[in-house]
C-alpha cells in the first residue's frame, strides 16, 4: 500500500473558520508520522485516529501556528482515557528543549518539575538538517529553510512503495528546497504570501503562490499541495496563479482530506 496524507489544518498564522494551523498525517502500514502540531488541529487528529497510536510527531520550527496543540494532545496523552503504550518520540529543532521546558513551566505549578511534563509522555529528540528518523517503513530527512526563526523542510520516503512526501513547512525561498524535493510524489508547499512587497529576497520567510508552482517545476514533483492559505484567499485564484509556473496537478489544502501518495 501507498502513503496517505491527511491534511489536518493548512491555515496561516491562526485558524481559519473551520480550518486549524498547520498539521499533516502520513500513514502507512502501521505507521503514522504526525508532521507539525498547529492550533486547532488535535480535533481533526482525533477523528481520523486514535491520538494514541501515532508513532512519532516532529516539529518543523518554533512558531505558535506549528505548535501549539502539542499542549493539549500532552494533557490528553496523560488524562484521558486509554494507554499509552510507550513515550512518542517528539522531534523538535536544535536548541528547542529549552522553550519546550519554559513553555510547560508557564503552565504548571513552581515546584513541579517542566522537563517531566513532557516526558511523561513524550520521548523528546532534537532533530537538526544532518539527521535521519526512520519510523515504521518511513525514513524522513530534512533541510533549513529560509524563515524567521530556524526552520526544518522534511522528506519523507515510504520504503516499501518509494514514493516520497515533501514538506516546506515555513519558508521564504525556494532554491534551497529544491534538492529535498527532487522527484517528490507529493509536495506540500506553504504559499501564504499575496506577494513579497518591496522584502528583499534574503529577508523572505514565505512564499506565493508562483514561488510554490515554481518550486514544484523546479523540483519535478508529482503533485502539489498548497497550504499556510489565509481563508480570504480565492483557492481558484491561488491555483490559478501556481499553475503561471507549474502545469501538474495542483491541490489546495483543506481540512480532513486525505491524498494517496
Ligand atoms: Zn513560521
Ligand atoms: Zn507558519
């Protein structure tokens, strides 16, 4: 069996209506890989699966849109009914332990202890450009992006069928992308700007709707999933205008869809 993706959230900087930030689901066989965490997208994880068994959750970068259900799914994790079996690993970027434990002390009291909020239920690992995480049959690697803060694009190869998932995450160029995504089945590609103004090109942390079309011709990818989309945006105009550089199938995220790979 192929990979599937199931888009979680494909919202911006906070949720649309009916539509959370950003999270992705990649099964395959037993395995399911949960891509980002984004507010308002645990709902949606929940009536596709049993938030139990995902397998491992990597974080692409410390921002509130990527992030911040990975507090709710904790307390679910350790108060709601069911077991866990054992911690799921968590990845996050070089250098995130320290706001993840800041983050937990904000929120419980003085004398408890932050790292252990965590690691009651989470097995937390930094993750930097240099590493691979194989979870199941899917091996994932990763690149910088060009972003605000330090920011980490995946691709995901499922080894029994070889196809290949491709994730931008947050990023304001497409040139250093274009090797993750090299031949990449399906590419999810953030194209949250209108246009980039007078920004110039070192100091862009997203890209448009022909940056992501250009990636994706760049890259030869397969199919193109376009995501980080504020709801005010016309999804007929956003694919009308990737399709300026990039003529295969072009998809704009929704939630709950799910994609064959
Ligand atoms: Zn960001
Ligand atoms: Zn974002």
């Amino acid at each position: 069996m192929n990979p599937t993706l199931t888009v979680l959230g494909g919202a911006a900087a906070w949720p649309n209506p009916a539509q959370g930030c950003s999270s992705y689901l990649i099964e395959a066989d037993d395995t399911a890989l949960l891509l980002d965490c984004g507010p308002d997208t645990l709902s949606t994880l929940r009536t596709h699966i049993d938030y139990h068994h995902v397998d491992a959750v990597v974080l692409s970068h410390w921002h509130s849109d990527h992030i911040l259900d990975i507090v709710p799914y904790r307390y679910g994790l350790v108060y709601g009914p069911g077991t866990l079996e054992a911690p799921i690993p968590l990845w996050i970027p070089p250098g995130i332990t320290g706001r993840l434990e800041a983050l937990a002390a904000s929120l419980i009291d003085p004398e408890d202890d932050p790292r252990e909020f965590w690691t009651s239920v989470f097995d937390l690992r930094e993750y930097g450009p240099e590493s691979r995480i194989t979870v199941g049959q899917l091996e994932a690697r990763f690149g910088w992006t060009q972003h605000y803060v330090p920011c980490l694009a995946t691709r995901i190869e499922h080894r029994n069928s070889g196809r290949v998932v491709a994730y931008s995450a947050d990023a304001g160029l497409v040139e250093p992308l274009v090797d993750l995504f090299q031949n990449a089945d399906l590419a999810i590609v953030e194209a949250t700007l209108d246009d980039h103004g007078d920004t110039p090109r070192e100091s862009r942390g997203h890209l448009t709707p022909e940056d992501a079309g250009r990636l994706a011709r760049m890259a030869g990818v397969g199919t193109l999933l376009v995501t980080h989309l504020w709801s005010e945006r016309d999804p007929v105009t956003v694919i009308e205008r990737v399709n300026t550089e990039f003529d295969g199938p072009v998809i704009v995220a929704t939630e709950g869809m799910t994609i064959d790979v």
